[in-house]
C-alpha cells in the first residue's frame, strides 16, 4: 500500500527484490520509450569503500516531450527532473519503491493542473515494477 509522508514522497512495496525491481524499471522504461539516464547503484558504492549498505539503487529517467512544457510552465521543476525513483531494501530485507508525488512535485511548482499527466507517469511506473 502507497502512503505519502509530508514531505511529498510516496513508498511501495515492491514483490521483488532490489535488482529485480531494477530491471522491470529498466524493461517498462524501455517499452515505453522513456529514457533511462542513470542507475545510481548507493551501496554499491558503498561498498566500494568499505561500507556496509543494503540494496538501494535509484533510476534516473525521463522524457523531454513531457517534461519541456514542465519547465516552460515553471523553470524551477528543473530542479526535480529529470523524474527519479529510488529501489531500496528495508532492515527487514523488503524491497520499496519511493518515489516524489506528482501533487507534491505539482504543488512545490506552481504547475498547472493540466501537466500533472506529464509528471504522474512515476506512478504509474512504480506500481507496474511493484507488482
């Protein structure tokens, strides 16, 4: 179940485990001809200097026909895109998706109600990953 903190960021559980996950964000992603950026692998980076971490991977991805008439309508959402969700495995070793919500992404930038589509495909995304 989806639950949203005051902060604007949404985390799901996820059936699957941290790389799993990854690559059904990768394999979504490409089917619906969204780039993928970036895999930002934190622990294993970690681990590359010695520290312990569990999974957590974050995806970097985006598409600039949806997301220019973002910035065109509030420059500062620059700051928040390209879209990013991260993969992360719990101490009790579950897998979660956590994302931003597109209505807090809406409401930190003053963007108008018809572009929330543009930014809710994160959504969208996580609950196909998850399941």
């Amino acid at each position: 179940m989806a639950s949203t903190s005051e902060s604007g960021i949404v985390r799901i559980s996820s059936k699957h485990t941290v790389d799993e996950t990854v690559e059904r964000l990768r394999g979504i992603l490409q089917a619906k001809g969204v780039m993928l950026f970036a895999v930002v692998d934190h622990s294993g980076e970690a681990a590359k200097v010695g520290l312990p971490m569990p999974p957590t991977k974050l995806l970097i991805f985006g598409n600039p026909k949806a997301g220019t008439p973002l910035m065109l309508a509030s420059p500062s959402i620059a700051l928040d895109l390209p879209l990013k969700i991260l993969v992360a495995e719990d101490a009790g070793g579950g897998t979660f998706i956590s994302y931003n919500s597109p209505e807090y992404l809406r409401d930190r930038h003053h963007l108008p109600q018809e572009l929330r589509a543009n930014i809710a495909v994160v959504e969208t995304l996580a609950n196909a990953a998850a399941s």
